[in-house]
C-alpha cells in the first residue's frame, strides 16, 4: 500500500490529509472533498503517528515539520504539497486555499465542553494553540 496518495486538481485548492490511518477517516473524506471540489490533494495513507521517524515500520507525524523534513517523508509528503503549491500559483496566479484536514477526538469535545461538535473551522496559530 502507498503512505501518501495525491491527487490531481483543476483549481487554486490544496487538501492535505497529515495523520490517515490515525484521524479515523480524515483520508477518506480528504480524497473525496479533493475529487468533488477540483482539488489537489496529499492524504497519508500509511504513515502511523509516531513520537520518531522509523520509515522501515511507517512511523512518522506527517503533522511535525521536524518529520516531514527527515528524507523519506520529505520525498513522500512534503515534496507533493510543495510541487502542488507551485503548480497552482502558477497555473492560476493566485493564492493557494490549503485545507488541512484532522480528526477531532472525544478529547476535543471535552475541552470545548460540546459533546456535538464534529467540525471546527479555523487556525491552530498562537500561543498557546487554538482551534
């Protein structure tokens, strides 16, 4: 099986999918947001969430700029979003419109005190981190 599955888009829009197997079903919605929108889009398949980069057992946090910058995870996932964010600049000339899709946990929930929230919309910028 292949860690990362890309896809092919006609329009300014990128999906990434950072954690699969780990964000149960975050692959699958992100290939099928991509294919109905007209997207690009990188899904991790394969890589499990992992605290190291062990490319022989498919561990490493796609979600983790010091893992996606280690060789294989690089070449498999981050090299993608950059060649796909290159091509839609400069194929339409305009900003790139990144989705990064995750799970949101029971553990989420919680912190927010909403037992029915299933999206949340927005940046996880700042200190401490936000939703």
């Amino acid at each position: 099986m292949e860690r990362v599955v890309l896809v092919e888009g006609d329009s300014p829009v990128l999906v990434i999918a950072p954690h699969g197997p780990d964000d149960k079903n975050t692959d699958l919605i992100a290939e099928r947001v991509a294919v109905e929108a007209g997207a690009y889009a990188v899904i991790n398949k394969g890589w499990k969430r992992s605290s190291h980069v062990d490319f022989m057992h498919d561990w490493a946090n796609c979600n983790d700029v010091r893992h996606i910058h280690s060789d294989v995870v690089k070449e498999e996932f981050l090299e993608p979003i950059l060649r796909f964010k290159n091509r839609i600049k400069k194929k339409y000339d305009e900003n790139v419109f990144v989705l990064i899709l995750h799970g949101c946990s029971d553990t989420v929930r919680t912190m927010a005190n909403d037992y029915s929230l299933d999206v949340i919309l927005g940046c996880g910028a700042g200190v401490p981190p936000s939703g």
